[in-house]
C-alpha cells in the first residue's frame, strides 16, 4: 500500500501591533520576523528533499499570512500553490477585537460562552477537524497521484485547525487550553499514513530559536 506524508505547517508570524484576535479577516501580514519564519520553513522542506523526501505538492489557506508563508516554499521546490477554502483558520465570534479578556465582562458576549467545549463562541472543533482531514486526504491523494508511493504534500494553515486536527489525530479530545497548545508559528506538524490509515503523528519547529522574539497570540 501506499506510504504519504501530509505535513500541516503553520503561518509565521503576524504583524499586529494591537494585537487583534484576526481570525479570518484579510489584510493581516507577516512581519519581517514572519517572512524570516517563512524561509527558513522553506530551508527546512528543501533539506527534506536533499535527503530523498518526495514533496511534490504544495497548498495553502487563502489568508495573506498562509499565502506569504507557503510563497518561499514554493519557490524553493519549484511548486505552485494550490489554494484551498478547507485549510482557512477557524471563526471566531472574537474576530477583530483586541484585549479579548476584557471584552469576556460584557454581557452581550455572554451567550457565546455557554459550552467551552463545542466551542459555543466559535466554529465546532469537530466541523474543523473534519474540512481539514478531508483536505488533507485530497492532497495526499494528490501527492501519490505525482509522486506515488512515499509522496509527500505541504498544507499551510493556522494553529487551530492544526492542532485539532492533531488531537484527532491522536484520538484526544477535541476541548483544550488555547495556552497549551504545541502548535508553535511556523511549526510542522507531520502526518504518515498507510493507504488510507493514518499510521503516525510527528511535530517539529524549524524556527524555535526565533520564537522568544514573536508575539503569539492563542487563536491567532
């Protein structure tokens, strides 16, 4: 049967000076520190491939920050972008305010903090495992489709959608600390699989030595 590895990496980071919770609006970039993330991602796949890892696919969120990460990957291995709706970041009923802490005091805001563990503010971690893993299964499809067995696939996305999709992975349950989260920017979280079965769940952070100087906002 087949071998495919589908790795999700995170977007680097975002320049936000208010530090808004940005979900899925547009316009919000990477900073300089974030292309920095976003090269040395593409360093750290270009070294894959020296060492005989078959990437041969390449797909990305439709938010700026996922595009302009993916963008020095594709380059370094010659492969175009394809973008994908599934792979965007999770809604947020939050999106676009700063200090969302404060904001939990007003009562309006309330009914959306009901039940922490669908989450009642957001969309369901269950319907965002499920649109990424069904992303993830094309595109390692699509992987073996170029490069057959042994292929390899990179989905850029966000922190949620990734590290729910992890906890499925892994069989946890989906509800979680935001704060605890082993979803670091610009991290590559690596799924292998067997055919259709989903053998192993690897992590790793090629830009860990810059994450001291990054703002990391939970939900960003």
């Amino acid at each position: 049967m087949p071998v495919a590895t589908v790795h999700l990496l995170r977007h680097g980071e975002v320049y936000n000076p208010d530090k808004v919770l940005y979900g899925r609006l547009p316009g919000f970039h990477l900073s300089d520190l974030g292309h920095t993330m976003a090269y040395r991602a593409a360093e750290y796949f270009g070294a894959q491939r020296k060492a005989g890892a078959e990437i041969v696919h390449l797909a990305a969120s439709p938010l700026v920050r996922a595009q302009e990460t993916a963008e020095p990957t594709s380059q370094a291995l010659d492969l175009q972008i394809a973008t994908d709706d599934r792979l965007i970041e999770g809604g947020n009923h939050f999106e676009g305010l700063s200090g969302v802490k404060g904001h939990l005091r007003n009562p309006r805001h309330w009914p959306y903090l009901i039940n922490p563990l669908r989450p009642s503010w957001g969309e369901p971690y269950q319907v965002q495992v499920e649109r990424m893993m069904s992303a993830v299964k094309d595109h390692r499809d699509r992987a073996v489709s170029l490069g057959g067995p042994g292929a390899q696939a990179v989905l850029v996305s966000h922190q949620l959608p990734i590290w729910v999709t992890r906890l499925a992975a892994e069989k946890k349950h989906l509800w979680h600390d935001p704060r605890k989260r082993q979803c670091t920017l610009a991290s590559v979280t690596s799924l292998d699989f067997e055919g259709e079965r989903l053998v192993a769940v690897r992590y790793t952070e090629p830009c860990a030595d810059l994450l001291a100087n990054a703002a990391n906002i939970p939900g960003a």
